[in-house]
C-alpha cells in the first residue's frame, strides 16, 4: 500500500471509529450495566450498586458498595422534589414568603431507561401530576471511579408561569446517626 492510502485508510478507519464509538457511547465497559426488573431499576458498576423503584416516582431503595461489602437502605427517599408557585408570591411586612402559594409536586415517572444490559448512562423521565412541569434524571458512571452523576432538567410545559423554589437532588431515610450538624441541612 502507498504512503497516502495508507494515511487514507488509517483516517477513514479513525472516523468510523469514532462514529461506532458516538452511536454506542460506552454502554459496553466491563462491569457497568443497567438492570431493569419489574419497578426496579439497578445501576451496577465495579464499585456500587444503586437500586431504584418507580412505582411511585423515582424512589432510591439502597446502595451497595462493591469496594466495603456493605448495602445501605435509602429508605424509598425521593430523587426529585420540587416546590413551586404558579402566582406572583407574596412576602409578608416582615419579609417571610407566603408559605400558602407553595406546593410540592406530585412526580412520576412517565420514560424509563433503556432495556437491561451494558450502559453507563440511564435517562427517567419524570411528569408532575397536577401541573405542567416534566424533569430529565440522568445518571452516569463508569468502570473508572466510583462516582454516579446525576444531571437534572426541569422543564415548564404550560404556557403560564412557574416559580420553581426549591429542588432537592436526593431525600434518603436511612439509619445513620448524625453526628455532625455543621455541614449541610440542619437535622
């Protein structure tokens, strides 16, 4: 083979490689998969498994670390609340927010992730019940650290305006005494 077929052949290889890698991302890297049985989903990797249900929203059950041998129970707590306000909010002489206007919203999951096997990455998609408000969870780790991401967007669907409050990542009941009040949300 010449010099410059080869370097044509070597460049069309490279870019149908990085084509195949595109349409497949890294959904198969050893040791990372999603398992879809019923309401539960789990994201499994070399380090953790996270165990969710949604039957009744997006719930986190537990969180096994693969790296210490131990589960931790999640208590079915939320992986999104939302509070919102769809009038013009009203603070009070004494400048505290009219608490009456505000509402938690009422989320379920209307998408799951893809079927089980190889993945890094798993997409919920969430509907408020009672308004027009919808969320993207998305999830990703990899067979490199053991971290799991969570990325969230929150769309307003309806044509009137909403005030978003507040937006918690994570509301998890476990048994773990706290022992610290300093850092984070008082208890």
């Amino acid at each position: 083979m010449t010099g410059s077929l080869r370097f044509v052949f070597l460049a069309m290889f490279g870019v149908l490689a990085t084509y195949l890698q595109a349409l497949g991302g890294q959904d198969d890297v050893p040791g990372c998969r999603l398992l879809r049985r019923g309401d539960v989903v789990e994201l499994h990797s070399p380090f953790f498994v996270y165990r969710l249900n949604t039957a009744s929203g997006l719930r986190a059950q537990t969180w096994e670390n693969r790296l210490t041998g131990k589960t931790v129970s999640l208590g079915g707590g939320s992986e999104l609340e939302l509070d919102v306000a769809e009038d013009r909010l009203r603070v009070s002489s004494d400048g505290e927010l009219d608490r009456s206007q505000c509402r938690r919203l009422d989320l379920r999951v209307s998408e799951l992730p893809g079927d089980s096997g190889p993945a890094t990455n798993a997409v919920f998609e969430l509907r408020a019940a009672d308004c027009e408000m919808s969320a993207r969870v998305t999830y990703r780790w990899d067979a490199e650290q053991p971290v799991l991401r969570k990325v969230v967007a929150v769309v307003n669907e309806g044509k009137r305006d909403v005030w978003l409050l507040n937006v918690r990542l994570g509301t998890y009941r476990t048994q773990a005494e706290v022992v610290d009040r300093e850092r984070g949300f008082p208890a």
